[in-house]
C-alpha cells in the first residue's frame, strides 16, 4: 500500500490451451473506514483479438478498445453508469462473475 492506496493485480486463464486470458489492475483508495474502487485497468485476449478497459471511478470515465493482433483497435469513450461510481472492496464479487462493463462479460452471478 502506499499513498494510502490498495493495488490488487490479477492475472486470469479462462480455459487451459484455449488461447484465452487476461490482466486486471484494481486500485482502491482508503477513506472512511473502507477501500473505494478508484481506478481498473483490464485486458483480455482471446486468440487472434483483445480488448482493454481502462475505468477511472473518480472522473467517471472509461475508455474500452477492441480489435485484432494485426489491426488497429476501435476504441470508444463514455461515462460509466452511476451506480458504478462508489464501489468499495468489500462489495466486490468474484472476478468471473463480476460485471465491469457490458462490454466485457455478462453478469453470470445473480
């Protein structure tokens, strides 16, 4: 911890020999009692195409690119949704089911 900040850094395989895995860096900030999600940068590879997802909680902006190995990436800006905005370390769900943006993944967990 430094900066009274937590950073979880997490490396994903989703499926033995399948090709497909990623990287996801979560930065929290301690304050009233709590670690808040400030910050998430995440990639996933799946064969011959990755994506990236860089989110900053505090300005609510994310930045999400796709495309393939040999091609530019398409990349698109937006405002995160408003209930994404204060989430804190004792809130979060497991990776796999855990829903950063629509983007990404479907929320698998109910």
């Amino acid at each position: 911890m430094r900066h009274w900040q937590l950073h979880v850094l997490l490396h994903h395989e989703f499926a033995c020999g399948s090709g497909t895995g990623g990287d996801s860096k979560f930065v929290f900030r301690y304050q009233d009692g709590r670690f808040r999600l400030i910050g998430l940068d995440a990639s996933f590879a799946a064969r011959d195409t990755d994506r990236t997802l860089s989110v900053n909680y505090l300005t609510g902006k994310q930045i999400f690119a796709s495309g393939n190995f040999d091609d530019e990436k398409m990349e698109r800006k937006s405002d995160i949704p408003e209930q994404k905005k204060h989430i804190y370390l004792d809130q979060i769900k497991p990776a796999y089911c855990y829903d950063l943006s629509d983007s990404f993944s479907e929320n698998k967990c109910k």
